[in-house]
C-alpha cells in the first residue's frame, strides 16, 4: 500500500535543516514549553484564564464564573500560580488574581483564534 504523506526518498536538505536547528529553542526550553501546555490542559483552568484575561477576579468570583466550589478553583490557582501563569495581589482581606503577563492572554487568545478557525471551516 502506498503511503502519500511520507517522502519516496531519504534525502535530506543540509542547508534547511541547520537553518531551522539553529532557529528552534533548546530543549530546556521545548520542556518549559510542554510544561505550559500540559498546564493548561484542563477546561476549567482554561476557563480561569479566559476570564482572567477580561479582568482581575477574586476566588469567590472566579468559583462563581467556572462553576466549582472555591476549594477546587483555588486548587487550579495554586497550579496556575505555580508556574508563573497568573499572579494574586492581596488587597485587605481579599486576593485578586490576573495573568502573569500579556503573553499568557496572547497564546490564549491565539489558541482560541484557532479553535474557532478550525470550527469555521
């Protein structure tokens, strides 16, 4: 049976393949990257970071908005701050959460632009 989503011959293009080598992340980097997503991979901190990326929220709020209990929304808060994707600031007695920076709301923003894309088509 024929295969037509592989290459007929082994040959390979020395002068791309360095190009790209020396353009791609190391793989400290690669980790750090599927460390991110992996993280990410879970509806409901989704669903935290989309509403993150309107505005700063509280953990009351942010239960409310995602429909769990607050326990389990701190719980993916912890995660979520552990690897720097969102930032609490305590204000008297309460905590507000926000993303740790523009970046966050960017791949966010680019995932779902594809998403819908996708759904689109």
């Amino acid at each position: 049976m024929k295969n037509d989503t592989i290459c007929e011959v082994n040959l390979v293009d020395r002068e791309n393949v360095e190009l790209v080598q020396s353009r791609m992340t190391d793989q400290k980097q690669a980790m750090q990257v599927a460390e991110f997503f992996k993280t990410l991979s879970d509806p409901a901190r989704m669903r935290i970071i989309e509403a993150l990326s309107i505005r700063r929220l509280c953990v009351c709020d942010l239960a409310h908005i995602v429909g769990l209990s607050q326990s389990a929304t701190s719980h993916h808060l912890r995660s979520l701050r552990d690897r720097r994707v969102v930032k609490f600031e305590k204000i008297g007695k309460m905590v507000y959460y926000s993303l740790d920076d523009e970046h966050v709301a960017g791949a966010f923003k680019a995932v779902l632009d594809h998403v819908v894309h996708r759904e689109e088509d």
